[in-house]
C-alpha cells in the first residue's frame, strides 16, 4: 500500500511552489541596472526578461493544468522542476541579453508547472473547510512572496549580484525536485481524464461555462489588479514623491506584505468563504476610493500609508475564500481551473503594472485602485446573486463560533 504524504509536508511543498512564481519574476528586480551593465544594453531589453517571465507564468499554466488532469500531478511536476533548472542554469550562462530574455521565457513557463499544481494537489486532497484552510496558508504566501521577493533581492543584490540571484532560485528549484519526487500521487488514476490527446484543452470550454467560476477567478484577478498597481507605484511614490530612502521603503513594503498574510489567513475564521471574499470586496471598494481621493488631494505619507495597508488587508482577505469558491465549482476540472485561476491573474498583474505610469502617478495609481477594486466587487456579487448577496452580507455569523 502506497504511504501518503504527511499534511505538513504537503503544507511545506506547496506553500514553496506557490512562492515559486513570483520569487521567479521579482527577486532579481533589484539587480536589473547591474545586468545592464553586464550586457551592455538598454534597460528597456533587460526589463523584457520580466515581460517573457510573466508570459512564461500565464502560458505555462494553461498548459500544466490539463496535462495535470491527464497525467496526474507529479510527473508533470516533476517535469516542471527539471526544466526550471536547466532554463536558470541557461540563464546564468547566457552569452547576451537576447538569449537571457529567451531561457527566462523557459523559466517562467517551468515556475507556472509549480504554481498551477500545487492547488490541484490541495484540491485531490482536501475538501470544504479543510480545503479553505489549506489554501488560507497557500493564499497567504501568495499574496506576501511578490512583496516579500523584491525586498529580499534588494538586501542580496550589492553583496552576491544578480548571478548569485540566480544561484539561490537554482538552489531553490533543486530543493523543490527533492521534494517532487518524495510527493506522493494525488490524483488516482481512475479519476484522471480520459480525453485523447487532441481533446485534453477541451476542457477550458466546460470551464469557461461555468458563470460563477468565471466571476470568482475575475474577482480575483482584480484583486491581483490592486496588489500589482502597488507594487509597481510604491518605490515611485514613497521614495521619489515622499522623499524616503531604499531602506525605508523597503520596511514599509514588508509591513504592508504582513498585512496580506495576516488576512489571508484570518479569512478562513468567517462561516463561510462568500462572507469572506463579499467583506473584502466591500472594503476595497471603499478604501481605494479613499486613497485615490488623498493621493489626489496631495495627502501626507502617513495616511497614504495607513489607508494602503487597510486596503491590501482587505484585498487579502479575498485571495484565499476566492481560490477555495473558484476551485470547489470546478473540483472535476481542478488541473484546468487551476490553470485559468493563474494564468488570468498574472495576465491582470502584467496589465495593470505599466498603467500606473500614465500621466501623474498619484492620479494614475488611485485610479487603478478604484477600477479594480469595483471590479472585484461586481464579479462577487454576480457570483452570489441578488438573495445570496443579501444573507451573505449579514456575513451569515460573520465569525465561526468557537
């Protein structure tokens, strides 16, 4: 008889796949002047290692995720781990920028086969409530690590350089495939798919005609909106319009990443997810309004402050009751849900990242805030529905009683 995994192992495993992503894409953003230097170019043709990066992240998903439902979830994610570490070791040794932009559209899409799975695997194994508090700690490391990655290269980039970057994501990935093959399978194979191979993308079909799937992932993936419009204006603003150094911004940055992960992980103490995710929709709704309303009236730090940890508390409130409705509604699909879940927020991320820099920033970004925030909201209240949203916003016992 095969042994299962422990549940602390499985908590380990795939709370690191799930950082995987976005230490993949963030971490060397601190050293992207040095590799300039290193391949005498433009900033804009070293910039496009993240774009290919974020690219490989959306792709990569869609196409792990059936392959998943198919094959099951380990020899996918074994080939996943295998092919990120030869694509960082194609990029630790790439002769030009053009071949670096290359191996970091490998590596992106290797990261992706990470990501995609580890929530298939929370989906085989967990069900309800357990599959809520798994994937509270799951959200909460996802919505820290893109916050928690830059900070962590900035502090490593002066003393070891952008291949030590590099060297570190490597040792990474080599701990992941230890861990990989050590997973045992958590799909049997009675339950895998049973499409040809021409049929296995079919699948993204039956997804896509589930309503209320379509509205959690998009609620979701304009609340990545907001994380990303964050991260992308932050070191603008604290640093060039509020006047602070590197070190300064980058404890303001961690204290908003706790923020995230706290609230994630509180989520799972509503009764039930839809009360989680309406209440933080609510409150990033009125939170973005009220900071795009103090950056346009030219507010001082500290309230541009204490209302962006308020609204990224709220909008991590969201990340873990979204990921658990999205995937509960499509439990036959998980391999392929999974797979739209990340490929749509990342593209979200990537779209909304350049639209802070149009125009006067402070506008641009409050802007961005109110439109994905109402965004949001909209998509969880056609999820729910009219006489839902009514007893859910009542948050149905709010609190589970202890």
């Amino acid at each position: 008889m095969t042994k299962e995994n422990s549940k602390v192992f499985l908590l380990i495993l795939l709370g690191m796949l799930t950082a995987f992503g976005p230490f993949v894409t963030d971490m060397y953003l601190p050293s992207l002047p040095s590799m300039g230097e290193y391949f005498h170019t433009t900033s804009s043709m070293v910039q496009l290692g993240l774009t290919t990066s974020m690219i490989g992240l959306a792709v990569g998903q869609i196409f792990f995720g059936p392959l998943s439902d198919r094959y099951g979830r380990r020899l996918p994610l074994l080939v996943a781990m295998w092919l990120f570490i030869v694509s960082t070791l194609l990029c630790l040794f790439a002769q030009n920028i053009e071949q670096f932009v290359a191996f970091r559209l490998l590596q992106g899409i290797a990261g992706a086969g990470g990501i995609v799975i580890s929530r298939s695997v929370a989906t085989d194994k967990f069900s309800g409530r357990e599959l809520a508090k798994m994937l509270a700690v799951i959200g909460a490391i996802n919505g820290v690590a893109p916050v928690v990655a830059p900070i962590a290269g900035g502090l490593l980039t002066d003393v070891i350089g952008w291949h030590g970057i590099f060297w570190i994501l490597l040792g990474l990935g080599v701990i992941l495939l230890a861990g990989s093959y050590r997973f045992r399978e958590s799909l049997p194979s009675e339950q895998r798919s049973a499409e040809k191979w021409e049929d296995t993308f079919r699948s993204f079909g039956t997804v896509l005609h589930d309503k209320r799937y379509v509205c959690y992932v998009l609620q979701m993936a304009f609340a990545q909106g907001v994380l990303f419009a964050n991260i992308a204006s932050s070191p603008f603003i604290v640093q060039q319009h509020y006047g602070f150094s590197a070190f300064a911004f980058s404890i303001c940055f961690a204290v908003n990443a706790l923020s995230i992960g706290i609230a994630a992980a509180l989520s799972v103490k509503f009764h039930r997810p839809e009360s989680s995710t309406l209440a933080g929709c609510c409150g990033m709704t009125v939170l973005s309004v009220l900071l795009c309303i103090a950056l346009m009236s030219g507010c001082n730090f500290w309230i541009y402050e204490v209302l962006m940890l308020v609204l990224l508390f709220c909008m991590g409130m969201t990340f873990t009751s979204s990921t658990a409705l999205a995937m509960e509604s499509q439990r036959a699909n998980s391999g392929t849900a999974s797979a739209l879940l990340g490929a749509v927020c990342f593209a979200a991320g990537g779209i909304v990242s350049p639209l802070v820099g149009i125009g006067n920033i402070l506008s641009s970004t409050g802007i961005v805030f109110v439109v994905c925030a109402c965004c949001s909201m909209g998509c969880i209240l056609v999820a729910l529905g009219r006489r839902r949203t009514r007893v859910y916003f009542a948050l149905n016992s709010m609190v589970q009683k202890h």
